[in-house]
C-alpha cells in the first residue's frame, strides 16, 4: 500500500530513488523535451491594447430628472460600450480594412465623420463569406473595465487584440510570420478603436436626429403651417392691391418706426418743411434785390452801398470794395499836397471813378443772379406745392391698404418668432436628448502598444519550462514509487525483516567486479 512509505527509512526512500534513477530520468527528460519542442513549434502571439477613460460630462439633460448616481451611470455606459466594440459591425469593419479592402464613399452632408466606411449590406456580406476566420479573429479580442471603489466619477477600460503567426499570410506577403503578427495586433487594435468611435458617433447621431424629429412632428411643424399660412396671405395682397406702390406703403408704416398711424403726416410734414424752407429763401432774396434795385438807382454811383449779404456771397465786390478804400485812403494822402491838376493825383481820381464803376456794374449783375435765383425758387416751390397735393391725395388712398399691410405684416412677424422660439425648443431638446444618451465623455488615455516580434505575449518560454520541469520531477517520483510499490522482490534488510518477521543476523553486500584485486 502507499500508506507504507510513511513508515519506511530514509534508506529506503534514498534506495527507491536510486534503484528507478534512470527511469526517472528518462521521464524527466521526455516532460522537458516534448514541452519544449511544444513551445518552440506554437505559433507566437502578440498582444496589442488601447486604454479609454469614459468620464462624466457633468452637463444634466434638462428634460429629465437624474435617478441613478454617477457612478451606476459610468458602470452602466462602459458596459454598452463594450457591447459596440464586441458587435459584428465593429469587428467586421476593422478586419474588413485590415484586410484591405476597399472603403465606400463616405455619405453626403456636413458630418461625415459619423459615417462608417461600410455599407451594412457589404459588412454582412463579409461576415457569411468569413464566418470561420471571423470568429477566430473575435475571439481574440476582449474588453476589460475594471471596477471597484474608486471607480465612482471615472472609469477606464481597455481594448485588448491578441493575434498569432500566420504562416501562410505571412508567406503570401513575403514577410516574417512574427513581425507580420506584431504590426497587425497593433493595426487591428487601432482600427478597432477607429470603428467603435465611427459606430457610437452614427448611433448617437441617429438617436438625436430620432428625437429632434418626433419633437419637429409634433411642435415645430403646425407653427410651420401657421407662418407658411400667413406669408401666403400676405404675398396675395401684396399682389393684388399694392403692386407698384408697396416701396411707398412701406415707407407710411416705418416713417420714424411710429407705423401707419404718424406715417402719412411724417411724409406730408417732411414736404411741407422743404416748402416754407424755400418760401423763406424767397422772402430773402426778394429783400436782398430790392435792397439792390434801390442802390442800383442811385445817379452818383460813389454814394452806392453795397449791402453786407451781397458782400459776403461775391468775393469780387469784395475785392472791389478794397480796392475803392485804398484808392481813397491815397486820394486823401495826396490832395493836401499837391493840385488837382497834378498827374499822379488825377491818375488815382481817374482810377478810383473806374474802380466805383466796376463796383456798379458788379452790384447789377449781383442783381441779375437774385433775379434768376428767385425765378428758380419760385419755380420748385409751385412744383413741391403741385406734389404734396397729389402725394396727400395718394396717400390718402393707400392708408387703408397700408394699415392692411401692416397689420399682416405684424401677424407674419409673430408667427415668425413663435416658429423660430420652436425651432430652438426643439434644437435644445434634440441637444439633450443626445446627452442623455451620452452624459459620458470617452477619450484616448493610450494609445495601441508596440508589440515586439522579438518578445510574443505567448508562449512565455521560462514559463513553459518550469512547469515541465515540475511536472517531470512529480511524474518521475510518483514513477519510481509506484513501481516499487508494485515490485514484491525482497530488497534490503528491512523488507527481509517486515515480511519475514524474524531478525537479520548477518548480511552478505554484494560485491562489485572491481573490489576483488588480481595479481
């Protein structure tokens, strides 16, 4: 029985083992040797992981009152995240590019970032015409979200690929088996990262175009109806009865912004202005000529005056008028002096009569040019009298319209701004519903790890080894035992003495060739 080993002698136990020695060995060797032949021929896997930290927005939905504590929410979005990254749609995209094939064309529109880079149909394709290789391929991916007490506000999980030699991919590229492994577990990992944000970008997007839709539907949609009604009733008018005169009806309803009501005296009043600003003009230049005309009488014309008006509007008689002051300031320096017949004072006298002519003659066409200012004045003010008559009989009959135009353009604009307060209602709405969704930011803590070709993930050769040489060990001693456990020779003295029952008095050793000496 085995139980008897208890009982033996370590000289018994030394004698076991070295009586089975190399049987033992030769187990130990055979463990050893079929592992490590096991291990030199398993094909190599690389591993490749990407850590993502999945952290609380802290923006609240206002539509919806908060039931759960932050940290069931992150728990509860990491593990729908690992369902999008686990689904065919992701793998299968990521494989699909892994494997070359070629992208569709992204959608039209102003995100396409949201777009995945193939069609369903075409990943569902690939999946049937793949199944085996697909398979494999998922087993090799897993994600990690660890959890636990400090995983209340924040949590991070990892994407991790492990992928193995394949000898003959590797062979049809004309590449090492190992390091083709190594760049695809890294690759694959990327692109794993890549599909699963394009996959939960469209599905967030889709959920809030859902929501922003239904909102639209039952919302934005009949103040659409209302406001389209409106504009509708407001262009048939327009077209009916306006027609050439709307510039004017717009012009009686925004005059000062006061509307319809101080539009038409605004516009009568702003004529009637320009009238008793010209009728002033004449009653100036009316005084002015006859001022003129009186001067202009005068038979001596060294007594004419020249009025101020007339001086500072005509920079010649200006001049003139200068010029006379000097002409007589001399005049008055020379006469005490010298007779009237001497030459340089008759020279003066002759050219200060000149010059007092010049100033005559200059008044006159001053004359003149009052006339034609007055004829003109007179003229625009008979033609602005002639307008505010007709313009005040015009406006008399669009006032009635006006105040139809302005009270339909009135409803447009409130109809405009209850469909533009709904159109933010339902952009809010539609915005929190994509939070609710996603009250979770996700973000690249670390990027996909190298992998080395000269350092696999598996086998781990140390490793192997020291397991075979255990395993040898134990099966090489439960060898030796159990064949002497089964062998009924008597072996030694204390089996002589066990089985037989008697004592040993003497004992003969067995002698080796080499003891006895010859001569």
């Amino acid at each position: 029985m085995l139980q008897s080993y208890s009982g033996r002698t370590l000289r018994e136990i030394v004698r076991v083992v070295a009586s089975r020695f190399p049987g033992m060995v030769i187990i130990f060797v055979l463990v050893v040797g079929v592992t490590a032949l096991a291990t030199w021929i398993q094909p190599r896997q690389y591993r490749s992981e990407v850590s993502l930290l999945a952290k609380p927005s802290w923006m609240m939905n206002p539509l919806e009152t908060k039931s759960v504590s932050l940290r069931e929410e992150v728990s509860l979005f990491v593990v729908n995240q690992r369902e999008i990254i686990m689904s065919e749609t992701v793998i299968a995209s990521a494989l699909m590019k892994l494997l070359g094939e070629t992208p569709d064309e992204p959608a039209e529109g102003p995100d396409t970032t949201a777009t995945a880079w193939y069609t369903p149909e075409r990943v569902a394709t690939f999946i049937d015409e793949n199944g085996e290789y697909f398979r494999k391929v998922k087993k090799r991916l897993s994600v990690l979200a660890p959890g636990g007490q400090d995983a209340q506000f924040t949590q991070n999980f990892k994407i991790q690929v492990d992928w193995p030699e394949e000898s003959e991919a590797a062979a049809a590229l004309g590449k090492d088996s190992r390091e083709l492994a190594a760049i695809r577990a890294r690759k694959f990992c990327d692109l794993i990262v890549q599909a699963y944000q394009l996959r939960y970008a469209t599905l967030e997007r889709k959920r809030a175009q859902d929501a922003a839709t239904l909102l639209s539907t039952k919302s934005l949609a009949p103040a659409k109806i209302v406001l389209d009604k409106i504009t509708d009733e407001k262009k048939k008018f327009v077209t009916e009865n306006l027609k050439g005169d709307l510039l004017v009806v717009i012009n009686m309803i925004s005059s000062d912004g006061a509307g319809a009501i101080t539009g038409i005296p605004t516009l009568a009043t702003q004529l009637q202005t320009t009238i008793n600003q010209t009728a002033e003009r004449i009653a100036e230049v009316s005084a002015l000529r006859t001022v003129i005309e009186t001067e202009l009488k005068k038979t001596d014309h060294t007594e004419v005056v020249v009025p101020d008006a007339v001086t500072a509007a005509n920079p010649s008689i200006t001049t003139l008028q200068d010029k006379i002051i000097t002409l007589k300031l001399k005049v008055n320096e020379l006469t005490p002096s010298f007779t009237s017949e001497y030459r340089e004072l008759a020279n003066v006298r002759e050219e200060l009569k000149a010059a007092e002519e010049d100033l005559y003659r200059e008044l006159g066409k001053q004359k003149v040019r009052l006339d034609q200012e007055l004829d003109v004045l007179n003229a625009r003010k008979s033609v602005l009298v002639t307008l505010v008559s007709t313009d005040n009989r015009r406006l008399e009959t669009l006032a009635g319209k006006a105040s139809e135009y302005q009270r339909l353009q009135a409803d447009e604009e409130v109809a405009r701004r209850i469909y533009e307060e709904e159109q933010k209602r339902v952009v809010s709405a539609a915005t929190a519903t994509a939070l609710a969704s996603n009250p979770i930011l996700v973000s690249i803590m670390d990027g996909p790890t190298r992998p080395s070709a000269n350092f696999p993930r598996r086998p781990i050769v140390w490793l192997n080894l020291l397991i075979a040489a255990l395993s040898g060990m134990v099966l090489a001693m439960v060898y030796a035992f159990m064949a002497d456990h089964f062998d009924h020779t008597i072996k030694s003295i204390d089996d002589a003495e066990r089985y037989l029952g008697i004592p040993v008095l003497a004992s003969v050793p067995k002698l080796g060739r080499n003891i006895i000496e010859t001569r």
